[in-house]
C-alpha cells in the first residue's frame, strides 16, 4: 500500500483549520474555486481546500495542496512550522535517492475499482475547472503524463496543462525544451503513435516527483519513489503499454498521433498574465479508470500554488550549481515575489574577492528561466525579503556591484521577453547580477544588532498582551 492522496488529507485535516478546511456548500466548476483561493491568500491563509459537492459531478475537488511553503515540508512528513532550509534540505535527500517501482497485480490496485472503456469514456464526468476569465476553456492542471521513449523505453512524468476538447479528447501543451516534447517529436519522426497515461490525484509528493528536472534517462518513476518516500507502485494500464500509479485517484488512458496538431490558449499564466494561443498535441483518449469514490486534485495555475510546487525543485538545481562554485553557499531562496522562478536569493559565506558575482553566474546558468540573482552575506535571511533589500539598499553600488547581461535564453513564458530584433515577444531576457555582498578586504559599516543577552532573556508576553499570529503566516 502506498501513501496516497487521502492519507495526506487525513493528516492535514488532523493538523487543524489552518491547514485543512471543508467548502460548505456546492461549487460550480467555473471560476469558484478559484475565486475561494484567492480570497483565503488575500487573508494570509493557505489551507488545502475541499469541495465536497461540486455542480456536474459526483468527485469531489481538493485544491490549494501546495498553497504554502510550509505545507511542501508537511508533504514531505516534516512537521508543521519546519524551517524553509530544513524542508529545502529534505527535498534535496529524499530526490537522491530513487527507489524502484513494485507492481503489484491490478485486482489489488484501487484506481481500477472503475473502469470505462470505449463508448463509457466521459471527460464530463471530472469536475474539470475553467480556472480564469479569458482561458479558453477547462483545463485538467494535475494530468502527470506518462510516456515511453521510443529510443531507450525509459518512462518519462512531466505535469502538462490538457484542456477538454470533448468527451474523449484532450490537448496536450508540453513546454518544446522539455522532455514530453522532445519524446513526442522523436514519435513524430518515427512516424508511431505515443501512448500516454495521466494520472490525477495521488500524494502530493508523488506529483512533485513528476516535475524532477533530471537527465532523458532517469526513470522519473523512480525519482517519484525517492520523494514519496517508498517505492511507487504500479500496475498495468487497461489499453496502452504503459504502468499506472496504483493509488492514484483517476487515470487517463490515451493516444497522441503526433501528425495531428490542435490549439491551447488562451491561459492564465503562472506569471500572472495571459499567454496567447499556441500549437498543442492532441490526446484520443482510449479509457478512464478511478476509485468507485475518486477525488479529483486541481491547482489554480495562475495563483502562487503553481509557483510554490515547483520551487524545491528549482532550489535544489540551483543551491547544487551553486555549491561547485562557492563551497560556503548558506541558502538559496527564490520568493513568491517572482513567480517563484525569476529572482533567486543566495547567502554566502563570502572567502575571496569577487565571489557574490561568481555565485550569481553559476546559478544563472544552472536554471534557463531565473533573470535576477541577488548575493548577499551570511548575516541576511534570504527567506526574509525585507532583509534582502535592505541589503541591496545599503551594500550596493550599480556601477560595480549590478552586471547585466543582454539576449539570454530565459522563461518563454516571461512577457517581456523578447527575440532577436528586440521588438518582438520571443525566448531572450536580459540577466542581471546583485551583487550585495560587502567587500571582504576593505573596511565597512558595523551592523547594528541587539544586546544577545536581553534578546534571549526579554520574552514579549512577559510584558505586552499581544492576539497570536497564524501558523502558516508568510509575509506575501
Ligand atoms: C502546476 C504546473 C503546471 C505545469 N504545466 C505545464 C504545461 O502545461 N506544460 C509544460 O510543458 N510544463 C508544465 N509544467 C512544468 C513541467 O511539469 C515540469 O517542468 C516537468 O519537469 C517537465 O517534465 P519533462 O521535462 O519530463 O517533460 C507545469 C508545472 C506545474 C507545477
């Protein structure tokens, strides 16, 4: 048995209402739950959030999983309140160390407790989310697409958006750097159909898994074992050749004829923004199975959670490059502020000369999408941004400490990027080092700080009656 989507919401429900809440009432796929998310963040809340009842069908919906930062340890079994670099540290352990598949027969699998095949297909049945005003359309967001590669038979996960183009028919949007397209183009070459399972709803842990950025050869399944914690388990798919999570909630079944092309888009963005219409693959879909009581994981793509799903693994590649040029790197932080993606944050303990801009090169190189990298010495809390820029206010100089580098591959998805001619969108931004650190061989200003001793022996109840701040509670 693995630890699946329902264990975590057992724990998370035990944990309290600021980490779990119940929607009383039913929801209509459009917009609504959205809406409930956003409003929560408005008040620094960041539970995960289940709709019992929603309009259209029988599943019921949880979202806002990855809501906080907080809550990526709780997936990860740390406690609730755990440090950010304890949780950054355990997802930097657990990634590792991948551990083999087991299969287990599929009478004991319980994503076959219903099976729909042929004419029973019905994308209708999921409480598929049309998820902001201009989007296109509904748009499953936790669909993590399994697929073979032709040349080395290594299954491939990567989490892709599919928006409903009717009752069995799904698009696929897959990014053309990563690796779903790079497989789906070799498929194109061949000239054979690419046979495709998603899996929506398992323990989260096990949809981080599916966004690991490893090489074309790690068997991703694997990685998603070393995250959960124990070995996936999986068993056969109904009509593809593929393995299929066991415990998962639902399984999408499906072929992409990758001669065929259709659109997506538009779509809210991760960034905030809209992104425009684009090529997509098109999935036939060949068979549905789920749990007789199946509960159906979504995620507000343009909401923070998006952002806070990826960001332990955009850290870890970043803190690990990093690391080989700087061995005295305290923390890597990349805050909400920037989509959790564009600006990075890294504390050094700073040996020689020139090793704030050092440190900036190596991790604006490790990650293609990062377009700012802000140094600072070991005394700054990269996890507080108030600390960062007061860093950047007092220990910069822009002629010497901000370097910026024009026409780098960058985010595709960035709307300011631009191509060659520089007047149109395209894949370059212009890269830009901070170097806040103080210079080590020359004098500086000392640092204010309190009196240890009072610090440590003055306890604020002791003499001010103050209301209790929420667990949870992130500056925004
Ligand atoms: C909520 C969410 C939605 C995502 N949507 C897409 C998407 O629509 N297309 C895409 O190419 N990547 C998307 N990604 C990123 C990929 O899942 C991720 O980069 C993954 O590692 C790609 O796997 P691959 O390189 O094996 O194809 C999304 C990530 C998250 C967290």
């Amino acid at each position: 048995m693995n630890r699946d989507l329902r264990s975590f919401l057992k724990d998370v429900r035990e944990a309290g209402p600021d980490y779990y809440v119940e929607v009383q009432i039913e929801l209509s796929t459009n917009l609504e739950p959205c809406i409930l998310q956003q409003k929560l963040a408005r008040q620094n809340r960041f539970p995960v959030i289940y709709c019992p009842q929603m309009k259209g069908s029988k599943l019921p919906l949880v979202t806002n999983v990855y809501g906080s930062y907080e809550m990526l340890g709780m997936i990860l079994g740390l406690p609730p309140g755990s440090a950010k670099e304890q949780i950054l540290k355990e997802y930097m352990k657990r990634i590792a160390n991948p551990l083999p598949l087991k299969t287990v027969p599929r009478e004991t699998a319980p994503v076959k407790e219903v099976v729909l095949r042929d004419e029973a297909v019905d994308l209708g049945l999921l409480p598929v989310v049309h998820h902001a005003l201009q989007d296109s359309g509904k748009y499953i967001v936790v669909g993590c697409m399994i697929a073979r590669d032709p040349d080395t038979g290594i299954p491939n996960v990567g989490m892709y958006r599919h928006e409903v183009k009717g009752h069995n028919v799904l698009g696929a949007m897959i990014n053309p750097a990563h690796h779903g397209s790079y497989i789906a183009r070799r498929y194109k070459e061949l000239n054979k159909p690419m046979e495709v399972v998603l899996f929506v709803g398992h323990h989260p842990a096990v949809v981080l898994g599916s966004l690991v950025r490893g090489s074309l050869d790690l068997d991703e399944l694997e990685a998603i074992g070393g995250l959960l914690g124990e070995p996936l388990e999986v068993t056969d798919a109904e009509t593809v050749d593929l393995p299929v999570p066991a415990w998962a909630e639902v399984v999408i079944e499906g072929v992409i004829d990758p001669q065929k092309e259709i659109t997506d888009g538009p779509f809210a963005e991760y960034t905030g923004y809209y992104g425009g219409v684009a090529k997509a693959w098109q999935i036939d879909v060949k068979a549905i199975t789920m749990r007789k009581d199946a509960i159906y994981h979504d995620l507000d793509p343009a909401h923070r959670e998006h952002n806070l799903s990826c960001v332990l693994c955009f850290e870890s590649v970043i803190y690990e490059a990093v690391k080989k040029a700087v061995p005295t790197v305290q923390a890597v932080h990349l805050p909400a502020s920037s989509c959790s993606l564009y600006t990075v944050y890294i504390s050094l303990k700073k040996r020689i000369q020139g090793e704030g801009k050092l440190a900036a090169l190596a991790a604006l190189s490790a990650e293609i999408n990062l377009k700012t990298a802000v140094v600072v010495d070991d005394d700054i809390d990269v996890y507080n941004e108030h600390e960062v820029l007061w860093a950047v206010a007092t220990r910069v100089e822009a002629d010497l400490d901000v370097s910026i580098i024009p026409r780098v591959t960058g985010a595709h998805l960035d709307p300011s990027a631009y191509d060659e001619t520089r007047y149109k969108r395209g894949h370059m931004t212009s890269k830009v080092i901070v170097d806040a650190t103080k210079p080590i061989d020359l004098p500086f200003a000392t640092r204010i700080t309190p009196s240890l001793e009072l610090w440590a022996s003055m306890k604020l109840d002791d003499y001010i009656n103050l209301p209790s701040v929420p667990p949870g509670y992130e500056e925004l």
